[in-house]
C-alpha cells in the first residue's frame, strides 16, 4: 500500500541506522513489524493469572479424541 507520512529526519536517520535497512520503507516496515511483536506479547503476558488452565487438561483432551474415535 502506498502511503505518505512525515518524519522527523533525525528519528528516520536514528531507524535507519537501528535497523541497518537499506531503504526507508524497509525500515518502517521493520519498525511496525517490532512494535506489532512487541505489543502482542505485552498483551499474552498481561493475561497473566486472568487465566485458569486446568492441569488435567491432557485427560480432557483424551477424553475428547476417544470419543470421537468412537463415533467413526
């Protein structure tokens, strides 16, 4: 997609320089694919004890697999 955007030339050159792109697009690129990564695992990990996994879950997943082997 094009897409035109101003930045600043020193953030732009301090990118460049981070991400040892060889093009400006390249680098922006490299910089929303970072911060997209970096956001998602800030997410999973801010799910951290909101979630209740049942340690018998390798029974339940069994269970579940041999019922539907018995109804083949």
């Amino acid at each position: 997609m094009r897409t035109t955007i101003n930045i600043q030339d020193d953030l732009m050159d301090r990118l460049l320089s981070g991400t040892k792109a060889k093009t400006k697009t390249k680098a922006v690129e490299i910089a929303i694919k970072d911060y997209i990564d970096k956001k998602s695992i800030e997410d999973l990990l801010s799910l951290s004890g909101k979630i209740d996994i049942d340690p018998d879950w390798e029974k339940e997943e069994e269970a579940e697999l041999n019922g539907y082997r018995n109804h083949s």
